[in-house]
C-alpha cells in the first residue's frame, strides 16, 4: 500500500512541474526512461517468457518509440523542437541503462539454445572488496 501511494503521489508531483531545458528536467527524463525501460523488460520477463532472451532491447524499444511519439505530439501542439529532441535524447539514454541493468543484473540470467551456439546460460559473479 506504501509502494503504491508512493508512485501515485510521485507521479502527481513529476506532472505538475514546469518543463524546462535544465539540468534537472533532462535528469528526469534520463530517470524516468530508465524506470520505464526497466518494468517494461520485468513485465516482459514475466508475462512473455517465449521473448525472456530479447527481454531487454524490447525494453529499450518499447520506451524509445513511446516517448518519440510522446515529443512528436508535444512538439505538434507547442513547437520547440530542440527542447522537445533533448527531452527524448535523454529519456532514450535512459532507456538504454534501466533496460540493460534491469535485463543483466536485476532479473535472472536466461538458458538460451542457440542452433549456432547451442545451449548456454548466463552467469553472473559478486565479490565484495
């Protein structure tokens, strides 16, 4: 219940801010791209299992093309084009660090059988210094 008045009340905060080119509005776009990306790849883990190999480039797929389209109506409506091309720049370089950590690190590694490569998994080793 925490979890979930957590988000909504973030997600009403985030929405009420001015956009603007600085600093911290292009953070938000790298941060949010990366959250997106990640649920986007753990829903995808999830629900989809027969696409758990490509999990993570679907992520960063899904979140790139949804905020171009998101930019292409913003730019429609208020113009702005350069503002509107670095918040999707962002959002993108985003997109690719939460799907690839969330694809590697964050979720289980995956069996693959491969026709060329046969079959291998994934291994991931810690240490801590």
């Amino acid at each position: 219940m925490k979890l979930k008045f957590l988000v909504v009340s973030s997600l009403i905060a985030v929405s009420t801010l001015g956009a603007n080119e600085g600093f911290n509005s292009e953070f938000s776009h790298f941060v949010g791209g990366a959250v997106m990306a990640g649920g986007i790849t753990a829903v995808v883990d999830r629900y989809y299992p027969e696409y758990r190999s490509d999990r993570g480039m679907i992520g960063f797929e899904v979140s790139s093309i949804a905020i171009v389209a998101e930019q292409g109506i913003e730019y429609a409506m208020h113009g702005n084009a350069r503002g509107q091309l670095l918040d999707a720049a962002s959002h993108i370089a985003g997109s690719a660090l939460g799907a690839y950590v969330t694809d590697q690190y964050i979720l289980s590694p995956v069996v693959q059988n491969s026709a060329s490569e046969g079959k291998y998994i994934g291994l991931n080793l810690q240490h801590t210094f």
